[in-house]
C-alpha cells in the first residue's frame, strides 16, 4: 500500500508541472480510480466508456477519449451520473494521462 501511495504522490509533483493543482489531482484520480474499482467489481459502466477502453489508447486518442467518457458518463442516470456530472478533464499531456491509468 505505501509503495502505491509513494508513485500516487511523486506523480502528483509531476502534474503540477503540466499545469495540474493539487485539487484537479485528487479530482481527476477520483474518476479514475472509479473507472477502474468498477471494473473490478463488475460495476456496469458502458463498455465504450469502461477502464479497458481507457487502458488500450495513447496519445491524442487517449486524451479525446477520456474527455468523451466523463461526458458520457455525466449523462447516465442514477448514482454514475451524478458521480461525472460537470466533470472535465485537467489532463494537457496524454503520457501524464497514460502514466497514471498505468499505475
């Protein structure tokens, strides 16, 4: 658990560098960190929308997906979407993006 805690934080200075704060950070690991408990729990997620179809991008189809899925995902109804509703990504650089869904 610390060694997970350790890389979640030492990435947290990196984004700051790319322009992301402190809150985004939480914010934005707080969606993905979602995405992917959900995954493992069986959580229905729109498989369009799900932590595999995040996990298998790079690059601007990465970043683009991503900005589509917390859209997508603010639309559902119930619990999902009031989870991503508003939600936007803070993310400017994909290989940030793909480091932190990597971790």
């Amino acid at each position: 658990m610390t060694d997970i805690v350790n890389k979640l934080w030492g990435f947290c200075h990196t984004l700051r560098h790319d322009g992301i704060d402190y809150g985004d950070y939480i914010e934005q690991i707080t969606f993905l960190l979602f995405l992917k408990m959900a995954n493992e729990n069986g959580v229905h997620i729109p498989k369009k929308y799900d932590w595999n179809s995040l996990k298998e991008l790079s690059g601007s189809e990465l970043l683009d997906h991503y900005v589509d899925t917390l859209r997508a995902l603010g639309k559902e109804t119930g619990a999902l979407g009031e989870i991503y509703s508003g939600a936007l990504s803070k993310f400017s650089n994909p290989v940030n993006l793909k480091k932190l869904i990597g971790l």
